[in-house]
C-alpha cells in the first residue's frame, strides 16, 4: 500500500500550471449537477461544463460534483466559467494535499482529506470543495461516489439543507467527510483488539510486522486528519462573509467531531505503541524461559557428567590399595545408575521447591 501519494510539478514548473497526474485519481470522470431550492429540486449527469452555465444565473444553489480524474481541459473550463483561482486548480490536479482553507474573492477553496476503507489502494482521497455565494463545486478523486447520503437529505422536501444557502451544503460535505474516520477508526480498533490478542496467545514474526504496518498508517492518518481541525476552526469564526450564523453553530458540533477523532486516533497510537513493547517484553521472556530450561538441563547433567567421568577412567588393579573398588562389585553398575537417578531426582525437587520449573 502506497503511503504518500502526493503529486507535483517538477521544480521551476510556473505556478497555476495543470498537468494530469493518472496516478492520483482513479475511475472515469462524471459530472452530476444539482440545483435546488426550497420548493424546486433537480438532478441530473451532464456531460459538458457549459450546461451549468444557465443554472449560475438563477435564484438557486447549485452544486456541481465531479468523480474521478478530472482532466487538465475540463478544469480549465470551469475555472473559466467559475472564476477559479488558477493556484486552486493546481491544487485539485495534484492530489494528496494536506487538507487547508483558502479565501479568494467572494469564494472559498477547501481541501479535505476522506479516509478510505482498509482495502482501497491509499489511505486518502481528496476532496476539494469550491464555495461561492450561490453554488458549490466539489472534486473527488476516488471511484466511488461518497455523497450519496447527502443527496438523499437534498431530496426530501422541507428539510434544512433545503431551505438554507450554499455555506450548509458544504457543512453537510465537511460533516461527511470529518464523520467517515469513525467507520475507519473502528476498522483500526478492530486490527489493535486482534492483535492483541495474538500478541498473548502467539506471536509470531509476522505480528511485528503488522505492528509496524498499524504504527505508519496511524501516524499518517494523524498528518492528514490533524488539519481538520484548523479548516473547521477557520469556518466557525465567524470571520467570512460567506458563512452565515444559522451554519455556525452546526460547524461547532463538526469541529467537535474532529476533536473526538483526534482524540481516538492519539489512544490508538499509544495503543500500537504499547503493543510493540509487549512484543518486545514477550520475546524477552520467550528467550529467558529457553534460557531457563537449557540451563537447568545443563545444571543436573553436570553432577552425572562427574560421576560417569570418574567411573570411565578405569584404574582397576587388584594388588593396589588405590584402585577404584566399586568397579569389581557385583551390583556396582546398577548401583552408579541409582546414584545417578538419585541425583537427577534430588535436583529436580530442588528446583522445583524454588520455583525454577
């Protein structure tokens, strides 16, 4: 899995520059414009960006969302028909921004960072929103369209998102995308609690491994996921003309999610971090505990070694008052033998009794 999937430009390369990156998005690109207000609601796929054009002149919100690799060409249209900043532009081509505000004549330019699922091929698709007074233009680099959910509240008659301007639209957007790292930080959880419990019944080398693995994408999800934070503390201000006081108070509760986010993130962190020590301290005792026995295995063969060495050498003379007497003895063997298993079985109560078994 790619970590960093950051595109640029090479250096010297004049700011504003669109250059198509396939590496940074993947599926097709579609467009799908709505346009709505409180009694009137329309969706609808379009397929050339001046179809938007007539909708810009209406008492409406309109949002324009597009999915997928957005090509050089056709960003360079809606800037055109937008007024994009052309910095702007840049930013939605190369993907892998860290998530930002910017504010530029009567618009505002976000980018967010949506964590992806466990098997997406990056942990991150970007989202970039731009917000004028009466519209609002989204880019998402992923294959799946993600704001589905938020369709479905825009098509209900009488709702909120219905009757407010375009600054709650990109609440709801900035509030779905903020929310999707519950899902994806539960799916963490769930690899910490499986690992944790390899780590006691057995660990295996592969265990470290995906300790490491959970540590970096933890630690990435931490760069990316942090600056949520100041994006919503930006908003909530109260400081931009374009947001309202109605959206104000919905942008604190989304500020206090992100907080609640940062909050799992840093104890799954310590979490991993902890993991690795047990680890570390559960191959220590592994090896203490081979230690152990190998060297209580040499501890009661080395009193047999003696006895076995002394009765190997042989000095057997009859006439000699020197001589070893227990090697003319009838039972002398069985009798080195019991010795012997006297021994092994006396050590082997004596470590037991200290508690070395």
């Amino acid at each position: 899995m790619p970590y960093f999937n950051k595109n640029y430009h090479p250096p010297g390369t004049p700011p504003g520059t669109l250059v198509e990156h396939v590496s940074g998005a993947t599926g097709e690109l579609s467009m799908r414009l709505i346009d709505y207000t409180d009694q009137e609601y329309l969706d609808q796929v379009v397929t050339d960006v001046e179809q938007c054009r007539p909708y810009l002149e209406r008492d409406s919100i309109s949002w324009i969302h597009f999915q997928g690799h957005t090509q050089a060409e056709v960003l360079r249209n809606i800037g055109e028909l937008f007024g994009l900043h052309p910095l702007a532009m840049e930013d939605v081509m190369n993907s892998g921004q860290r998530p930002k505000v910017e504010e530029y004549e009567e618009q505002l330019f976000i980018i967010m960072a949506m964590p992806a699922e466990q098997d997406k091929p990056h942990l991150f698709e970007q989202v970039s929103i731009f917000m004028g007074k009466n519209y609002l233009i989204s880019f998402h680099n992923g294959e799946h369209d993600p704001f589905d959910p938020l369709r479905k509240r825009l098509q209900k008659h009488g709702g909120r998102i219905r009757s407010l301007k375009s600054d709650y639209l990109l609440y709801g957007i900035l509030d779905l995308v903020i929310d999707q790292g519950f899902p994806v930080l539960e799916s963490f959880g769930e690899r910490i609690e499986a690992l944790e419990d390899e780590l006691l019944d057995s660990p295996a080398r592969s265990t470290l491994s995906e300790i490491h693995r959970l540590r970096r994408e933890l630690l990435l999800l931490r760069r990316m996921l942090w600056p949520h934070r100041d994006v919503v503390n930006y908003l909530q201000r109260g400081d931009e003309p374009l947001i309202s006081e109605d959206t104000l108070i919905y942008l604190r509760d989304c500020y206090d999610h992100s907080v609640q986010i940062m909050d799992l993130l840093e104890n799954y962190r310590d979490m991993a971090t902890s993991m690795l020590d047990v680890y570390l301290s559960s191959a220590s005792y592994r090896l203490n505990e081979v230690m152990r026995v190998l060297t209580i295995i040499a501890t009661i063969f080395i009193p047999l070694t003696f006895i076995s060495g002394v009765y190997g050498m042989n000095f057997h003379n009859p006439d000699s008052p020197w001589a070893m007497p227990e090697l003319g003895w009838y039972y002398g063997y069985p009798m080195v033998w019991g010795i012997m298993l006297l021994v092994v079985v006396g050590m082997l109560l004596y470590f037991k009794r200290k508690d070395c078994l």
